[in-house]
C-alpha cells in the first residue's frame, strides 16, 4: 500500500483530500497542530493516522515527517521558502516519489496578460505572494537539476461551509451580505468590474488528488485549482441579490472616496489586495494533463458559503 502524509490535513483542503486519497487505497497520515477536527466529516477519517506536529515549535519537525517514509508527501503548509528548502533536505534521502506543494494564485500580483499562465513568470505584489512564488522557482529549479519529483499547485480564494468566504467587497468583513439580506443599497469600489475567483474546497482537493494519481504528467508543472470562470464583483452582488430574492441596489464609488466611506483599514488592506490581483487563471494544463473537472461554479461556490452563514446564524435573513 503506497502511502501519503498530507501536512495540514485538517485543513480545508485536506479536509476533503484525505478522504480522497483513503478511498483510493492510500495508507494516509495526517499532520496537524493539534486535534482539529475536519470541515466535513467523513467515515474515511477512522482509517487515517495522525501526527501532531508545529512547523513553527518543532525543531524536529522536518525529520519526523521524513521518518514516515512516504511515497507522496502534499505541503498545504509551507509559507517560506526556507521552510520549502528544510522539508525537501529531508526528504531527499526517503523513499519519495512526488512532493506536491500548495502554492497560491496570490503569486501572480498583477497579470500582463490573461487568462493567466501558471508556468509563466509572475509578479507578486506582498511577502506571502514573494515567499510562495520564491518556492516554486526553487522547486522547478531543483526538479530540473536533480529530477527531485516536485509539483505546484495553486488554490484561487478557497472557500465551502464552514469558514470565511470573501463578499462582493472583496473582503472578509460578512455585513455587506446582511445588507443585501435585507433588501439594503450596496456600493461597489471603483466600476465593480474586478474580479475574486471563488473556488471550493473540493475542487481543489481535486486538482490535488488528481496530481497524485497522474504522477507523471504532473512532475515539473504548476497549476491552477480555481473554477472554469472568475467572477466580477458586480456579478457577485447581483447574484447575492437574487439568492436573497432582493431588488438589486448597486452603486459604485471611486477608490479614495470609497475607503474613506468604508473607514476600516484592515477591510480596505483586505479588498485592495484582492482587487490588485484581479484577473482570470488558466486551468487548460490541469484540465489536459489531469483531466481536471471542476465541479463547482463561482457563483454557486458563493451560495453554499453564505447558506452556511445562515445556518451559523451570522446573517439572519426572514
């Protein structure tokens, strides 16, 4: 039995990818911080091991995971690159046959062309985006020298029951949706014509699974796990409108006037960011090499976040 050791499996990706891995026969550990549980059950989880570890505490965080001597190791938790460096140092002398690292469209920064290309060169925008694209360049890097078996896959704006989805403001803060709710006038930044590209949890844990099960045409390459479309902030609301069966109210604010009427800094730091990365991210190498199939739109993305808002009671709606 092959077996694979997913690094934030609790997480939501690896909520639904171990489970994933568990049904195709792996022997599948999981290694958390603490005993999380998973976003969604699943009777898979009762054949999983776990391993609890902290890759900001432990000192001996990298030989412990190289102790389990996986065939395939998925780094959902790698953020620096030199933590991408220590993990593959360990790893060179097990049995590994492909480390699959979770990057993010957040490398990209602003697109000189679109849709965008995720092999192409890319301009990130902060110290997130700089960390996670410094990794995957090293990674092509050191699979190109010494045939080290890497894969990049980067996730859009993960989201599903359970967590945060980002709104039609392009930030966290959940009021806006109370306000379309209750049948309220909205204000959009700049024209609304930016774009969020909404994907859930389970598609990515697709593209994930998928790279795992397509081992070699996957080796060298990095891919977008997003859906087959992104999704303007104008197209968003409107479709909020509708799930609350509300009259749209759209308005639209330039820039500066519009931060100053929000008047939150983390909120507009938040929204610039997304906005500042707007744009489309190609998924043909995923869907020809990995005969990736996502299975959910945006917009319905959108509409199992904010029903499970509703089920949590923090938007209350009659």
């Amino acid at each position: 039995m092959l077996k694979a050791v997913v690094l934030g499996g609790a997480g939501h990706i690896g909520s639904y990818l171990v489970p994933m891995l568990v049904k195709a026969g792996y022997a599948v550990t999981s290694v958390t911080r603490g005993k999380h549980q998973p976003y969604v059950t699943d009777r898979a989880w009762n054949h999983v091991d776990h391993l609890y570890l902290d890759r900001s505490k432990d000192v001996d965080f990298n030989t412990a995971v190289a102790a389990l001597n996986a065939d395939v190791v998925i780094d959902l938790i790698s953020f620096t690159l030199a933590d991408t460096q220590k993990m593959v140092a360990a790893l060179k002398a097990t049995k590994l046959s492909h480390y699959i690292f979770c990057s993010s469209v957040w490398a990209h920064g602003r697109a000189e062309s679109l849709p965008a290309d995720p092999n192409g060169v890319k301009h990130p925008l902060d110290e997130y985006g700089k960390q996670k694209y410094a990794s995957e360049k090293w990674l092509k890097q050191v699979y190109r020298e010494t045939g080290f078996p890497a894969t990049i896959i980067m996730p859009g704006q993960i989201s599903g029951p359970g967590w945060t989805i980002m709104s039609p403001l392009a930030n966290a803060n959940p009021t806006v949706f109370q306000q379309i709710a209750d049948g309220q006038a909205i204000t959009l930044p700049n024209l609304g014509m930016e774009t969020l590209h909404l994907v859930h949890a389970s598609d990515v844990a697709q593209v994930f699974f998928k790279a795992v099960t397509h081992r070699n045409q996957a080796l060298g390459e990095s891919f977008h796990a997003v859906g087959t479309s992104s999704l303007t902030l104008y197209g968003y609301a409107q479709a909020m409108y509708r799930f609350f069966d509300r009259t749209p109210q759209i308005n639209f604010m330039p820039w500066d006037a519009w931060t100053k009427m929000i008047n939150n800094p983390a909120d507009v730091d938040k929204t610039y960011y997304h906005i500042a990365r707007s744009g489309q991210y190609s998924i043909a190498n995923a869907q020809k090499l990995l005969d990736y199939q996502p299975q959910y739109s945006p917009i319905e993305v959108a509409e199992i976040a904010v029903q499970s808002y509703l089920d949590r009671g923090i938007i209350k709606h009659a």
